[in-house]
C-alpha cells in the first residue's frame, strides 16, 4: 500500500526548516546566506500546477491574497499568485530562524 501525500503548508514549512537546520553549518559561513536561504526556499516552491492547487486548498489565502510578486513568468493569474504567496510564505520562515539562529549563536559566543 504506498502511502498518500498531503499537499499541507505546516508539512512543508517543516521540512524547510528541517533542511535549513540540516544545513545550518553551510548557511551560516557562507559569504552570502540568504543567497543560499533564497535558493533553498525557491527549491520548495512546488512547479506543477496540480500540486500548487493542492495547497491552495489547504490555505485559501494562498490563492486570493496577492503577493509582492507573482511567480514563473510574472503573469497574473492564479497559479502564479499561489506560487508567490508560497514563496513568501516559505522565505518569511526560512528567515525568521536564520536571524533567530544567528542571535544564538551571537548570545552564546558573549
């Protein structure tokens, strides 16, 4: 029986921030980190169409709130509107633990 996938934000919020710990060493040394953290973000934002209705429809809002910019080729319509909100979604996260983080890592070192 193979087991069925679920197309929730919570989920892939999750394994984002699993990854960007995962890969913490890497991301915080490097020259440019939020270079890596904007590729590691983009790297989430699902390509097909069908998977990007799925969250949709796990969050709503990611289909009638319209990013800062819409995503793939810019043009205004609904696929790319939930593709930009994921992004933003995701980046928000993705940068709220790296800054988190990197406070530690500063407290720690005093």
């Amino acid at each position: 029986m193979t087991k069925e996938k679920h197309y929730v934000m919570s989920e892939l919020k999750s394994q984002l921030i699993d990854e960007l710990v995962e890969r913490w060493g890497e991301i915080s040394e490097h020259k440019y980190p939020e270079d890596l953290i904007d590729e590691l973000v983009d790297s989430y934002v699902p390509i097909y169409n069908w998977e990007l209705l799925e969250y949709a429809q796990d969050d709503i809002d990611l289909a009638i709130c319209v990013p800062e910019a819409l995503a793939f080729d810019g043009s205004n319509n609904a696929i790319n509107i939930i593709a930009g909100n994921i992004y933003e979604c995701l980046r928000g996260i993705a940068f709220n633990e790296f800054y988190v983080r990197r406070e530690e890592e500063k407290k720690e070192k005093k």
